[in-house]
C-alpha cells in the first residue's frame, strides 16, 4: 500500500519556508501571472495600500516582506516625507531583488534577516506593522502575533492578509486531477489553515481591541494553459511532488504535461475562458 502524501502550502516548517522561498523567484512567478491576468485592473498592493491612507512620516515594520510586494511601494510614499520601513523574512534570499531596488530608488528601507516569533526590536516603535500572507506559515502563531502588538506603538496597526479557506479551488481540483490521473498518492488536508479569510478576524481579536476586515477578489482568467501552470508550478503543490524521491522519474516528469493537459481541457469546458478565483482577505488590528 502507497503513503498517502501531504503537498501542501502554509507549511509551519521553517527550513521548509526557506527552501521555497529562498530566492524570489516562485513569488514572482506567482505575481507576473497576477498581474497580467487579474480580474481585476487595480492590483491587491495598489488597492490595499491605498486603504491604508498613509501620511509618509510613519514607521513601519513589513514582517515576511519577501520580494518587496508591499515593502517598495509603501516605501516610496515613505521617501522624503520622514518614514522609514524595515523590511524583515526569514529567507533572507527572497530579499535581495527587493533590496537592489530600494537601493536604485534610495528608499528609506532597511532589509534584515528576522523570525517573526522573535522580532530583533524594542517596544513600541513602530506606526504600522504589516504581516501580509505569512501568518499561517508560523509555528506558533500566538507569540507571533505577540510579538507584533509589543513591536506597535500605543496608537499602531497591524495590517495582516490571508487567503480564503476555499483557497483557489479550480486549481486545486486541476491538482488533485493531475495527481489521481498519475496515481500519485495524495491525501486531502483536513486540518483548517491557522490564519484564513473566515477566522482571521477572531484570531486578531485576541490580541487587538479592534479588528477591521476587508476583502478582495484577487483570481485570474486565461484562455490559455500556460499562466495557470506557471501559477501552479510555483506552489508547494508542485514542488512537494516534483522533489519526493519516493515517486519515479518517469512520474515526475509527467506531472507538468498532465496538469496542462487538463487545463486544456477545462478551458474548453468553460467555453474557452478559465478563471481561477482567489478571494483573500485583509485586517487592520489596532491596540
């Protein structure tokens, strides 16, 4: 009998988190297919940012900045008006193009190596903290959260973003297609993700009196294969297989044809046009 296998994104594993995410590239595989296809003409950063109505003089801490998604952005309103932002991840290599252009830009971002679970700051320095699509991924979420409301000022918010529980379902339902059709083992996570669109605002409220939700569509629509591979071979999903050494050569090598093949054919279904749909959610805690 085959081990049921577990190929899942929102790992609690660090060195897993570094692996994945040691360089830029799979987040920027992910982002380019947003961009391009999004259902959307005004993207999640440009949106979300502007919610935030900031003044540029504040500063602020980006928790998992990763390649910069937030962190540029935000830094450019911070340039010249008196802000600073810090931009930390536990893979420090998933920094560095986000560091090349703040320094092009000379923005006021200073990029460091950090754990969320052990911020490497004093009490009560920062205007804004934010935590965007990396707070399932801790350990132990409480003492992150911890540690983010000690890092705040008394007036400070924590802008924190997820994904919904239902996920990206017609990727999904590609995926586990794909890996029925190998006979790839693959077992259906039954467990909820620790911080989602649907209990996000009662995990906040556990540490901040006052929780704000808003919410966004945040899918895509092809007519074509090859942007939804792309957006797939970037996932855990993917790559979970791809590096078992437990499945074949000859398995592997099959996983990316399949999935496009069955694209293919769900694109036809739907009478040419696909959308993947992505509905994530943001919060605003305030002390």
């Amino acid at each position: 009998m085959q081990e049921i296998r577990n190929y899942y994104e929102g790992s609690h594993d660090k060195d897993a988190i570094r692996s994945i995410y040691g360089t830029e590239q799979n987040l920027k595989a992910k982002y380019e297919v947003l961009e391009t296809y999004g259902l959307r003409k005004e993207t999640f950063e440009e949106w979300l940012i502007g919610k935030l109505k900031l003044t540029g003089s504040e500063l602020v801490l980006d928790v998992g900045a990763g390649n910069g998604r937030f962190s540029l952005p935000v830094g450019r309103m911070l340039k010249g008006s008196g802000g600073f932002l810090a931009a930390c991840d536990l893979a420090e290599g998933v920094m560095i193009p986000s560091r090349v252009q703040a320094e092009k830009e000379s923005l006021p971002i200073l990029h460091m190596q950090a754990d969320a679970e052990n911020l490497p700051f004093l009490s009560e320095q920062f205007d804004l903290v934010m935590a965007n699509h990396m707070l399932y991924h801790l350990p132990n979420l409480n003492r992150g959260l911890a540690e983010m409301g000690r890092v705040l000022k008394q007036s400070g918010r924590l802008l924190a973003t997820t994904n919904s529980e239902k996920g990206m379902p017609e990727l999904f339902g590609l995926h586990l297609n794909t890996m029925d059709r190998l006979g790839i083992p693959f077992g259906v996570k039954e467990e909820l993700i620790a911080f989602s669109l649907e209990n996000g605002e009662q995990t906040l409220s556990k540490h901040f009196k006052q929780v704000e939700s808003w919410t966004y569509e945040a899918g895509f629509m092809v007519k074509e294969p090859e942007p939804v591979f792309q957006y797939y071979a970037a996932t855990q999903l993917y790559q979970g297989p791809m590096n078992d050494d437990n499945l074949s050569k000859e398995v592997r090598d099959a996983i990316a044809p399949c999935f496009i093949q069955l694209t293919e054919e769900l694109i036809r279904e739907k009478g040419g046009e696909l959308v993947i749909s992505k509905p994530v959610g943001a919060f605003v805690g305030k002390i």
